[in-house]
C-alpha cells in the first residue's frame, strides 16, 4: 500500500470543491462508463506516459481495478470458459473471474514473468477465452516479463483469439532504467483488455480504476455495471479530472517515486543487514521486496512478526497451484525511514529458529 501520508490533501480538497461548486448536474443519475472529463484525463495520461492509444470512448471508470475485472468476468465470460491465471498471483483477481464463471488454469511463473511457453501448450490442448497477468511487477513476485516474452504472448492471444487481460495495478513505481510500457502499447489487434488503478498512485479509498478497451467491449461492461451500482462519485471523479489537468497527479507520482525508491533502498540495506536469512535482489519497481527464505517456516515468522506489531506476508494465500515458494512479501512503501528501520528490526527478531536443509 502506499503512504497516505504522502497524499497532496489540499490539493484533493480544493478539486473537489472546485468540482462541485456551481456543478449540481454531477449529483444527477449519469454515464456508468463514468465522468467523460476524467476519461479525457486518464486517456491522456495513457497515450503521453505509456504508449497506450486509447481515446476516451475506449475508456470505462470503475470502483478500483476490481470492479473492472468483475465486469470483465461477468460481461465477456460464459459459465465454464477456461480462464489461464498466474500460478502465484492475485487471489482477489482470480474471485472476481470466478464469478464470471471461469474455470482457472495456472500457469507458472519464473523470473521473467509468466511462462508463455507453458501457456501455449495450455491453449494447444484446450481454447482458452482469457489470461490474467501483472506483467509490469509481477504479483506478488514482483519480476517484470521480458520483452521477448511480452511479444510472444501478444502474437499466441491473437492467434487464439485469447483475450489478454492486463493488471497495471502500479505503473507509476518503476525505479530501474528506462520505463517499461504496458503490452497495451504493443496491441496490434485489439486482444488486450488494459486495467489500470489510482489505488496505489493515489489511495485505495478512492475507488477509482479503470479499464481500456475497445468501445463494444465497454459497452457490455456499462450495461452490467448499471444494473449494479449505476456509476461511480462523479465528483470524485471530476475532481480527479481536475488534478490530473493541473498536473496534481503527476506532481505527486515523482515525489512518491523519489521517496519509495529511497525507501527501497533502505529497506533492502537493512533486510541485507540484519535478516542474512533473507535472499533477495533489490525489486526494480513496485513497493514491495520478495525474498525467500530458506529452511525458515515463512508462515510461523508472519504470525510472530504481526505479534511484534510488523505486518509482511508469506507466500502461502498467493500461491494458485503448486508449493508455497516459502518466501516473504514485505511492503516498504507506507513506512517512512524510521519505522523501516524498526520494522527490520522487530522482523529479524520475530524470525523462527531455522531448519535442518
Ligand atoms: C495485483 C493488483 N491489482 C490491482 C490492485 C488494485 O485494486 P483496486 O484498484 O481495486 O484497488 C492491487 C492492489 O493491491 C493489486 O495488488
């Protein structure tokens, strides 16, 4: 999660007056593809930072990305389409397909992301209607797919007529190089349905997501949202339309990007420091470390540490198919340099006694 304490406040408060002052239209029924300023924003946003050619009729506002992934379930899927999903990754994502109606299929996942090969021998043998991937951090693993692999799972979706849905929970976050483009930006053929989130940018309170898809998709996703919540804040939203305009948002994505990549550091010294059990390499984006850790029961450790007052996660409610990898998901982001440091501090202190190898 990110540090709410970071969050440009009177900048939000001012938007969102602005937004509502003289405006009372907005409190009246609306589109449920959502606040047309705030589409206009977001699909500049996309096209400027990310390579993404989505104009605002492609674009459809939800309640968090989650919403969106429900509708997608719900509004494309037919009870029993296989839906390929990552073999450790997001279980909130694999629910909200479920109630599409999926059955899911894991594919595994290595250091260079989802293994395309394996999802090509999955397709070979049966049609798979959809796949789910994080490819720009890998969650919870937080490894970025190569670009070999990115192009090969576009050209294998469109040969399958396999729709790839694209979970760009935190793209923002990314410390090392040059910035990776989603494979949105790459999408000859329209096989990609691209999600994206101001939860961790801005705050998940804010329930504001969004999905980037061709217009009859979005369609189909606004005529299953109106039956379930019509639309979302549109004041909200307009104030975000607002922020994004004077390039509030952007202002506060390079200042959060500077202090979570210090804190990155940080952690990933004192981890390095005082928890030598841990083996991991310092993650290139995102706002979490994973490492694993040998011999160690990762499960009794996140109990001990919670006791201790310091929340991380093991492997283990990730993991679709397959053994728990036995390692550690620990956020850096919501703490600033001294609960960091004591974090460590307590985390190294709450670790078991290791076992025999
Ligand atoms: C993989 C992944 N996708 C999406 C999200 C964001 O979900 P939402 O936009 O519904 O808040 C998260 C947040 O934790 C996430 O980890």
């Amino acid at each position: 999660v990110p540090d709410l304490r970071l969050l440009p406040t009177a900048a939000l408060a001012r938007a969102y007056r602005r937004a509502l002052l003289g405006n009372a239209r907005l409190l009246d029924y609306s589109d449920p593809r959502g606040d047309e300023e705030l589409r206009r924003a977001i699909a500049e946003m996309l096209s400027s930072v990310r390579g993404v050619a989505a104009p605002p009729e492609a674009i459809m506002i939800t309640r968090g990305s989650q919403q969106g992934l429900y509708l997608v379930g719900r509004a494309l899927l037919q009870p029993g389409d296989t839906v390929a999903v990552e073999a450790i990754g997001y279980p909130p994502a694999w629910e909200a397909l479920r109630q599409g109606g999926a059955r899911l299929a894991a594919v595994p996942v290595d250091r260079e992301g989802l293994d395309v090969d394996a999802l090509a021998a999955l397709a070979a043998r049966e049609t798979v209607r959809a796949v789910y991937v994080t490819p720009h951090h890998q969650y919870p693993t937080t490894v970025s797919m190569s670009p070999a692999r990115r192009l090969r799972l576009l050209e294998l979706a469109q040969r399958h007529r396999m729709m790839v849905l694209e979970d760009d929970y935190d793209h923002e976050f990314h410390y090392a190089g040059r910035p990776l483009l989603p494979l949105a930006s790459m999408d000859k053929h329209g096989v990609v349905i691209y999600l994206g989130t101001l939860s961790k940018l801005l705050a998940p309170g804010l329930r504001i997501g969004y999905v980037a898809a061709p217009p009859p998709v979005l369609r189909a996703l606004a005529a299953h949202r109106a039956i379930i919540d019509h639309h979302g804040d549109q004041v909200v939203e307009r104030a975000l339309a607002l922020m994004l305009e004077d390039g509030e948002v952007q202002r506060h994505a390079r200042r959060a990007v500077k202090i979570y990549r210090m804190r990155r550091d940080l952690v990933c010294e004192a981890l390095r420091r005082s928890v030598p059990a841990l083996q991991f390499e310092p993650p290139a984006g995102g706002l979490a470390v994973w490492a694993r850790a040998p011999r160690v029961d990762v499960d009794a450790w996140v109990t001990r540490a919670r006791d201790a007052g310091v929340a991380v996660q093991s492997s283990s409610p990730f993991v679709f198919e397959g053994r728990a990898p036995g390692c550690l998901r620990i956020g850096f982001a919501a703490c600033n340099e001294r609960e960091l440091a004591e974090a460590v501090r307590r985390l190294a202190r709450a670790m078991p006694p290791r076992g025999k190898g």
